[in-house]
C-alpha cells in the first residue's frame, strides 16, 4: 500500500513483514528466551489510564522539547538499532535522511551495517542543504579490543556528534549466542567482541574521550544505577531492557521509570531519563513523559518503516507519532509538554498483568 494509506506503526510493522525475509524478520523482531519482556513491553503502558482535563484551550499545541541537549520537535528519537541493510538496500541513510529532514534526533548504533563515516558525511551534506544542524548521537560498545572502541568514540566526537550513548552489553543480542551447557566455577569463556569487563571505573577514560559530549548511559533498569550515573557525572541514562533482546524477564523501561518516579520524583529533575522499549502510539510517550522522562526511543519501528517504504518510512512513521502525539495533548488538556505530569495518569499497582 502506498505509505500515506499507513495510519500506525502496527500497520507498519504489516507492511514491512509483507516484504522483509525470514532472516530479517527473525533478527528485527524476536526478543531473548521465551519473550516475555518482549511482550510486556508493549502491555507495560495498558497498566495506566488518562485522567484529562476538559474546557482548556488547546487551539494550538506546542510537542517540542530539548533532548539530549537539542531542540526537538517532538519528545521521540530514533533509537541506536543495527543492520538498517537487513531490510533496506539504503541500510542507514534512509535513518539518517528520515531524521535530518524531520529534525528527530537519531543514535546511531555501534553495530551499523554503514561506516559511521559515510552517515556522517550523508548528514553533513544534509544538514548544508537543508539548512538544518546536527541531531545525531552515537551509541558506543565496548570492546574487548579497546583501542578500536577508543578509535570509533574519537571519530564521532570529532565528527561532531551531540551524545553518546553507552550501551552495557554484556552479551550478543540474540537467541543464537546464548552459549548452552552448565558450567562449574568461574565462568570466563566469553564472546570476545563485547568488553565483559566494563564497569563505572572506565568512564573516566569514556568522559575524557568524549571531550564534553554528554554521556548517557543505555540500558539501566534501577534507581540504584540511575544514582550511580548521576555520581559519576553523566548526563542521564535511558531506562532499557534493549528490546526485550537480553534478559528475558528484566522489567520494562516505563515500569522502572514509574517505580523510580514513585521512590523519588525529583530525580528525574536531577539528571536526564529517557525510556525505551515497546512504545507505539503517541499516548504512551505522553505517559513517560508525565513520569519525568525528557524523550522516548523507538527502535523496530524504524527498522520496519525503512524496511518498507525506505526513507519515507521513516518520515510517516515520525508523522504518525506526531499527530498522535499531539492529539493526545488536545485530548488532556495540554499545549505544552512541561504541563503533563503524574496528575493526568492513573495505573493499577501490580507490575505485571
Ligand atoms: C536493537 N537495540 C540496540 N541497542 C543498542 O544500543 N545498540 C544496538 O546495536 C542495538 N541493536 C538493535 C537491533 C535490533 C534489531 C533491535 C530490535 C534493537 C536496542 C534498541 O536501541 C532499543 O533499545 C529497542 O529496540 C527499543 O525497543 P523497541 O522500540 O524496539 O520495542
């Protein structure tokens, strides 16, 4: 169908499995083990309801904001997610030209199936041709081989990224690397690419490297951590479960967003949250953005828009969040997204349903 017939991101995700293989499918959409932080990070946002209020005049909405220190349009961004060449021939550039004509800040993943070079360069030219500036972030890894990781941070910072995002990947993402057998003892036969060490002691070494581009930390899931991200000066931390695509059974983003709200609400004021994982509908940026979160990261809804429409996916897809979006400010009684708050969520205490 053509990509203005598409009216949501689950019709997205139809049209892309009309089209994507069966290697690409088994890669953008499974999650670890039997998936079941996968599903529920779609089910975490039916555990809250709305409570809007009325006769307010919403004649005109205001959804931008500032996310990692950049204006935005809207309070979404395109999360770091690898193999764009998976489902399109354009592999990241169509992430890349979706965000720059948009103005939606964009992560660009450590695991890109395109040089980071290229991206930049795509950007650049971009940017000077549309009059528009830099949005864009790189995630980083951490590899066992450090001096490559420490090469790739040097050349993103130099090219004159906004943010890093350090991902704390412990192991490969999918089912296919979970290494079976039970083992007695220390178990120190690991995948060698990602960096099994990596603790809070290195990110002195990180923060030098990043030369004052702010830090934030993905993949957190307690308060305790969110603490220790602010101790050690970085700028925030994105709640994450990766997708449902590590440990199976790791609470969602939002759930840990509104357990840490709920344990203490100014923390959200004192450094920078993010969530990610399942969002799919403009209403639930709204609930995460109501419990302190500056920004939501969608990840396989972009992988999906690019795989079926290429660039223009990724352009729909960021209109769909908008209108939903600011439909749902219209429908609370918001103009501006500094006035939503917990007052205007309600949800059920029981952290699973
Ligand atoms: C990811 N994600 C991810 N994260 C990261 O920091 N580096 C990476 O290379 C990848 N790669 C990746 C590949 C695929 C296929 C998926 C689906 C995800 C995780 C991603 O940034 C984000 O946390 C989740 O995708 C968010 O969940 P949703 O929006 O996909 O439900």
């Amino acid at each position: 169908p053509p990509v203005e017939t598409v009216l949501g991101l689950d019709e997205m995700q139809e049209a892309a499995e009309k089209v994507m293989s069966e290697k690409t499918r088994s890669y953008y959409n499974t999650g670890a083990l039997d998936e079941y932080t996968l599903d529920e990070n779609r089910k975490a946002f039916n555990k809250c309801r709305f409570v809007p209020r009325i006769m307010v005049d919403v004649s005109t909405i205001y959804p931008q904001t500032k996310i990692f220190g950049q204006d935005s349009p809207l309070p979404i961004y395109i999360s770091p997610a690898s193999n764009a060449l998976l489902g399109h021939p354009d592999g990241e550039f169509t992430l890349v030209r979706g965000a720059a004509k948009t103005g939606i800040f964009q992560g660009v993943s450590a695991a890109s199936s395109l040089p980071f070079h290229e991206l930049l360069e795509e950007k650049e030219r971009l940017d000077a041709e549309l009059g528009s500036k830099m949005n864009m972030g790189y995630q980083v890894y951490v590899q066992s081989d450090r001096e490559k990781s420490e090469a790739l941070v040097k050349e993103a910072v130099d090219g004159g990224v906004k943010a890093l995002f350090l991902t704390n990947e412990k192991v490969k993402g999918t089912k296919d690397d979970c290494a079976p057998g039970i083992r007695m003892g220390p178990h120190t036969d690991y995948l060698p690419y990602h960096d099994a060490r990596l603790n809070w002691d290195d990110l002195p070494r990180l923060k030098e490297l990043a030369q004052g581009t702010p830090i934030y930390l993905k993949g957190v899931a307690s308060i305790e951590d969110v603490r220790l991200a602010k101790e050690h000066g970085l700028a925030g931390v994105i709640l994450s479960n990766h997708g449902g695509r590590q440990l199976d059974h790791t609470r969602t983003g939002f759930d840990a967003l509104r357990q840490i709200h709920a344990e203490d609400p100014n923390l959200a004021k004192e450094i920078e949250i993010y969530i990610d994982g399942g969002v799919r509908r403009g209403s639930e940026v709204l609930m995460a953005t109501a419990f302190g979160a500056r920004g939501v990261g969608l990840g396989r809804p972009f992988l999906w828009a690019q795989t079926a429409y290429g660039e223009q996916g990724v352009i729909r897809t960021i209109r769909i969040m908008e209108s939903e979006i600011v439909m749902a400010m219209r429908l609370l009684g918001l103009t501006r997204l500094d006035q939503v708050g917990p007052q205007h969520v309600e949800c059920i205490q029981q952290m699973w349903k």
